[in-house]
C-alpha cells in the first residue's frame, strides 16, 4: 500500500512541475505539435497518479489483493512508457519513441482491467 500511495504523490507532484514546465518553459520553445504531445504526457500521468493513490487506498481495504497489486504496477509502467515517451518525444524530436506510447497505453488498459476484476469479485 505504501509504495503506490508514495508512487501516485509523486507522480502527481512530478505531473503538476512538468505541466507548468510545459505552460511556462516550453510554449516558446515547441512547436504547437509537440506541445500538445507533451501536455497529453502530463495529463495521463495525473489521471494515473491518482489511479495509483486509489490502489492503494483499496490495498488498505484488501491487504495482499494481487488484482490490485498488478493494477498499480501497470499503471506505473504505463505512466513510465507512455508518458516518458510522449515527453521524450517531445523535448527531442526523434519520432521513432512514438513506438513505445503503445506499450505504456496497453498497461494503463490492463491496469483499468485488473481494477475492474476486482471490483467485480469483491462485490460478490
């Protein structure tokens, strides 16, 4: 419980610092293209962070639950590569680390399925 209660603070504390690094630092610096990518990169890193608080929130509610275990795991990777990627992207221009978002995509989609699974057993 508390390494995805630490993981989603920080994450939601490095989402807020890239978002205003992005509003203040790179506007005139990116082409509108990229800054976009970078903003979808901090958007999906918060929306994350605070699926990883909500994890270990419900770990407290169900110690040891693997389903909830996996689902943090997965929405930490996700947030690693499809975040990381859309930000290296970004900042560098080399179009090939697109390649990666998918990756980190899928792990957000199983992480929400995991999350779901759970849900569904523990109601019944």
């Amino acid at each position: 419980m508390r390494t995805f209660l630490f993981l989603g603070s920080i994450n939601g504390l490095l989402a807020v610092a890239l978002g205003a690094f992005a509003a203040h630092g790179l506007k005139s610096k990116l082409d509108e293209y990229l800054l976009g990518v970078f903003q979808t990169g901090v958007h999906y890193q918060m929306v994350h962070a605070l699926a990883l608080v909500l994890v270990a929130i419900l770990l407290k509610l169900s110690p040891g639950s693997s389903q909830l275990a996996w689902a943090g795991w997965c929405f930490f990777g996700g947030i690693v590569l499809f975040s990381g990627s859309l930000y290296a992207l970004s900042l560098s221009g080399i179009k090939p680390l697109g390649a990666i978002t998918p990756f980190g995509g899928v792990l957000f989609l199983a992480g929400w399925l995991l999350l779901a699974l759970y849900a569904w057993k523990s109601v019944s």
